[in-house]
C-alpha cells in the first residue's frame, strides 16, 4: 500500500447523524421546513461523515437530486443520518437519509424521496481538499 493513502476504516466509524426542532424561522408560510434549509443540513451531515472518514477537509463536489415526499411541520424533529456509500480515490459518496419525528406522538416519516439507481439514498460526492481549498493528492479508502 502507499505510504500517503489514508488508512481504511468501517463505515460505522464516521456515521453521522444531526437533529433539530423546527422553529418559526426555517419554515415557509405553511408552517412547513424549507426545503432550502434541509439541502442545507444534507450538506453539512454529509461533510461530517467524510471528513471523518477521510480525516480530511472535504468539499461537496456533487448533490443528487432531491424530491421532498412529506413536509416537515413547526415543532417536530428534523433528523438526518449520514454514512459513506463508497470510496473513489480522492473521492467519496455518501447517503443521507431524512426523516421528522412529531414530538408529541412519537409518528416518524421519512421525508425525502429517492432518485439515484446507485442507492436509495440522497447522494452527496465530497473531494479531497486542504484547508486552503485546494485539492490534495491525499487518497481516501474503504
Ligand atoms: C470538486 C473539485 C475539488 C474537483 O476538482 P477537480 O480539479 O475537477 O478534481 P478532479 O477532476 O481531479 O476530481 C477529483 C475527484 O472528484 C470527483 N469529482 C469531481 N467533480 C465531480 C462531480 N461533479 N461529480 C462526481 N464526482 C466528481 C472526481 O471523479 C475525482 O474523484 P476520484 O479521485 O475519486 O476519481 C472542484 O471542482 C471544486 O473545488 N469545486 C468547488 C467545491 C465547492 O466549493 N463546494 C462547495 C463548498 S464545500
């Protein structure tokens, strides 16, 4: 193996998983979360996976498609749960999932809708970078 390719480890490792109540501010004026605000959470779930598996800066080289089957209401929890799919070489995919949580009866939806035939999940691609935002020569592994 090459001295400068990263270490391998299990996608356990650097699952990830964010959550948070919805508030007045992220929703439109149905009381619904933005979807603006969930592509936004998509992204920054999907980073913490791959940095942590890559032990890496990375930046999102690429966003599958994604339709919104079930909105997310005021009040319930937003949650997401990200995990790398696959390595590339300086590359890496990962899926995000989606999904509220209503508080007070516990019903949990899945609220996105998948479109990519590689998985059934939300599909971000994240590329190597240093923390200049430059690409690194730096391999990432499985
Ligand atoms: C993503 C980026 C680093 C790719 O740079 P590049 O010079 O084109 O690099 P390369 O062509 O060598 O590609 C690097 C890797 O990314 C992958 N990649 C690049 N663009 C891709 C795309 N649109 N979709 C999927 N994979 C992509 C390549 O397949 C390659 O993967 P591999 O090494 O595992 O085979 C560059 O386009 C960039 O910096 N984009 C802006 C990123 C950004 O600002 N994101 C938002 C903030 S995080």
């Amino acid at each position: 193996m090459d001295e400068w390719r990263v270490k391998g480890k299990p996608v356990s490792a650097s699952a990830s998983e964010m959550a948070e109540v919805v508030l007045p501010a992220q929703t439109n004026v149905l009381g619904k979360l933005l979807g603006g605000h969930v592509m936004h959470m998509v992204d920054i779930v999907a980073a913490m996976a791959a940095s942590r598996h890559a032990n890496s800066y990375m930046v999102t080289a690429s966003v599958d498609y994604i339709d919104f089957r079930n909105p997310v209401n005021l009040g319930e929890i937003v949650m997401l749960k990200a995990q790398v799919n696959r390595v590339f070489t300086t590359s890496l995919e990962v899926g995000v999932e989606v999904f509220s949580e209503n508080l007070l009866t516990g019903e949990r939806k899945q609220t996105r809708k998948s479109t990519t035939t590689r998985t059934n999940q939300n599909v971000v691609i994240l590329s190597l970078s240093d923390k200049d935002g430059r690409r690194t020569s730096t391999q990432v592994s499985a």
